[in-house]
C-alpha cells in the first residue's frame, strides 16, 4: 500500500448539501447521504413552504443540521455558508452534493475508497459525468464547452468543471471559507480557478448521473448561468494579458523612448506589472478575503525570483546572443512562463502562511 493510502475508517466525512426547491426527492437524498457521512450540514437557499416541510422533516434525523436562509442568494452562497459549517464540525473532508437526486448518495463510498487507496493526498476530487451524449442540452453545453475552456487556459485535464459531486480536504475547505466570496453557479468555478492557482493537488473519479425528465428540476440557465460561469475564466485571463501588455510597454518606452538601460528597465516595467497582476487576481478573479501582508510579501518574494531568473536570460539573449531588446523581452518572458507560474501558485494564493 502507497505511503499516501490512509485508514479511511479514522477519518471524520462531513456532507453540505445546497438546497433550492428540489421537490420530495431531497427526503431521500439526505436520508441516503446521512447514512454514508458522519454529519449533514442542509443549507435551504430561500426554498418555498412546500419544500421547507420536506426538509423540516430532514432535519428529524440526529446527524443532520439544517440552516435556512429567509430568500433565495444563490447556490454559491449556500455552498459556503455549508462549507463554514461543516468546518465547526473538525471534518477530515467535506462532500458537496447536489439535492435534486441527479447524484447517488452511496458513490460517496467510492470517494472514500478513492481517497484511501490513492497514492497521492488530494484536496479536492471532482466527480465527472461521462455519458455526455445523454445530458440534457442545458447540462451538456456548461459541462462540455466550459471545460474545453478551462484545460486550454490552466493545461489541466478537468473532465467535468461543472459536477457539484466533490470532496475537499479540510485545509482546502478553510481556504475556501477564507478566500472565495460567495456568489451563485460561478462560485464552483472560482473555487475550480482557485485550487489550480493555489497549486492544490485536484483528482477525477467517474460517477454516474441521473437525470429525471430531462433534468428539468434544474435551476441551472444555460445562457445566463454559463455566462456567470465564464467570467472567473475571462477575468483571469484578462489579467493575465493586461498584465504581459503593461509589462511590454513600459519596458519600451523606458528602453527606447528615454533610454533606461534595458535590464533596469524590465526591473521597472515588472514591478508595475507584477502590482497591477497581484490586485486585480485579488479583487477581480478570485474575490480574496485574507488579509493582505501575507500574500504581498509571498508575492514580493516569487516576483524577485521571477524578475532575477527572467533577467538573467534577458542578458543572454541580448548582450549574448545579440537579439534586440523588443525581440528578446517576450522570448525571455514566454521561456519563464512555466517555471513562473508554477512559483507563483506555491507561493501566493495558498492557505498555510
């Protein structure tokens, strides 16, 4: 057995469950799910008096706790005030599951024997659909476009970005809690973007998916929900290219316009670069709620690094080789991009400070 396989049996499992108007379906799936985790967190996201009644009867059962929110704030909302819940509870890991049955509650034991057997510790496990020929069109173009989307971005091999059948460790959990801002189907993305710039380690496991009627108890709105989904996508990557073209140009305008020896120059146009990228990830991408100094001077120190080992080629293809300063600044940006990035998600956006 792998150094990493651990005694599930010893680990303590706890489930949130967002809920908005699923119909009497969710008596059954809390009932299911509270058989297979040691404690339920069911967060009622504004649901009607009907549905109200089904989950009052829910919360009869010892290992369930319901909260319940008096109007709807979105599906986002409910996941982390579940989320900050179930921390109180010291859980090893946190489920997340959807409410209106498309999940099957007992595939959370296979979660489990995923998470003991594997040969690595994983923070968050994402649970992907693959009968996609099968999904209803409102499920199969969020699942399908947006996470062709997502690997071309980030290079990773996420199958299902959309799946609400995950498990988080519980260090990831309170990252989570800390640094992610609330919103409505978006905020699974944000939390998807936010564990690949952390460089959390992120696992697949094939579920199977139910769909009743088409899914037509969905909430989900394909246009604008997918719209809402798309923009932590957009905005990190408008970051990202505002932050490479405000590099770009300060660097030649110090370098051709006024003259600044070129080395100091990309000194310069990092720094301005670097402040604008940190701030805008912060606020726009991913809404951090932390406190700023530590995540500034774990930022100062990857930009150093950055900046000296970027430099260092800068000089070699310039003085060196003899490639023109317009020419070799990008050739010696893209070059770091991959050791760059990877600094950067070590050392900024990550919980343990």
């Amino acid at each position: 057995m792998s150094v990493y396989a651990q005694n599930i049996a010893s680990h303590k499992f706890i489930s949130v469950i967002p809920v908005y108007n699923p119909g009497n379906i969710v008596i059954s799936v809390i009932s299911e799910v509270s058989k297979n985790v040691d404690f339920v967190v069911v967060v009622d996201d504004g649901s009607n008096a009907e549905n109200k009644r089904y989950l009052e009867k829910c919360a009869q059962l010892t290992n369930v706790k319901l909260i319940a929110f008096p109007e709807n704030k979105g599906k986002g909302h409910a996941l982390i005030a579940g989320i900050v819940e179930a921390i109180k509870h010291d859980p090893d890991y946190i489920f997340t599951i959807d409410s209106d049955g498309q999940h099957d509650p007992t595939e959370i034991q296979k979660f489990k024997q995923f998470i003991s057997t594997s040969n690595q510790l994983y923070d968050l496990v994402i649970g992907m659909r693959q009968a996609v020929k099968e999904m209803p069109f409102r499920s199969k173009f969020g699942n399908v476009f947006i996470a062709k989307l997502f690997n071309a971005i980030f290079k990773k091999s996420i199958v299902d970005t959309q799946s609400g059948f995950r498990v988080l460790s519980a260090d990831f959990a309170k990252d989570i809690a800390s640094n992610i801002l609330p919103g409505r189907y978006e905020t699974e993305m944000r939390m998807l973007v936010y564990a690949v710039e952390s460089n959390r380690n992120i696992g697949n496991i094939e579920i199977e998916t139910i769909y009743f009627d088409k899914n037509k108890n969905s909430k989900f709105h394909p246009l604008q929900d997918s719209l809402r989904v798309l923009v932590p996508l957009s905005k990190y990557t408008g970051v990202a290219i505002a932050s490479f073209l405000l590099d770009y140009t300060v660097f030649l305008l110090l370098s051709y316009l006024f003259g600044v020896y070129y080395l100091l120059s990309h000194v310069i146009s990092r720094i301005c670069s670097g402040t604008f990228n940190f701030f805008s990830n912060r606020h726009l991408v991913f809404k951090s709620r932390s406190k700023k100094l530590p995540e500034g001077l774990k930022y100062i120190a990857a930009v150093i690094f950055s900046l000296s080992s970027t430099a260092i080629l800068l000089y070699c293809l310039v003085d060196i080789i003899g490639v023109s300063m317009a020419l070799a600044k990008p050739a010696a940006e893209f070059t770091m991009f991959l050791i760059n990035f990877i600094i950067l998600n070590k050392l900024v956006f990550k919980s343990k400070t």
